[in-house]
C-alpha cells in the first residue's frame, strides 16, 4: 500500500460534526478512517452502478440482435399482467 497523502477537504459543519460523532461513539478511531469507509463506500457503489448498467446494455443489446419478431401491443400487455401478477404472487409469499 503506498504512503498515507494528506488532503485539505472542506466540509459542511453538519457534516463534519457528524463524522466527529462517529468518532466519538467508538465506531471508528479517527476522522480519516470514517472518510476511508465513505470513500470506499462511494467506490463499491460506483462500481455497483457500473455494472447494473453494463447489465441494461446487454439486454439492450440481446434485445436489438433477437431475431423474433416484434411483439404487438396487444401481446405486451398481456406479458406485461403475467409478469405483474408473478412479482405480486413473490411479494405475498416472501
């Protein structure tokens, strides 16, 4: 791991004060490490985002490519009720 490097950050009061409250009840040892969580926090959200995304593009993209033919508006609907209906029936269950 390189070298700690120190940053100049400023903050909002509200926010500095309840990092500082982090702090003070014992969840961390100091500010940076409250920062280094947020951070890594930020980071696995990031790349979270990034994949789910890289996931809709997929979809999009078997979706163009699908050789079949497009669905009419009648037969969406209808595909639509049935997929509403199961994730109602997953909800009730769960």
């Amino acid at each position: 791991m390189p070298p700690a490097e120190t940053i100049s950050v400023t903050l909002p009061p509200e926010t500095v004060r309840a990092l500082r409250e982090r702090v003070e009840a014992g969840e961390y040892a100091s500010l940076g490490e409250v920062l280094e969580d947020a951070v890594q926090a930020w980071q696995s959200r990031r790349q979270e985002d990034a994949e789910r995304l890289d996931a809709i593009r997929a979809r999009i993209r078997r979706s163009l490519d699908d050789p079949s033919p497009p669905l009419s508006l009648d037969e969406v609907e209808a595909q639509m009720e049935i997929l509403f209906a199961q994730a109602l029936d997953d909800r009730r269950r769960a």
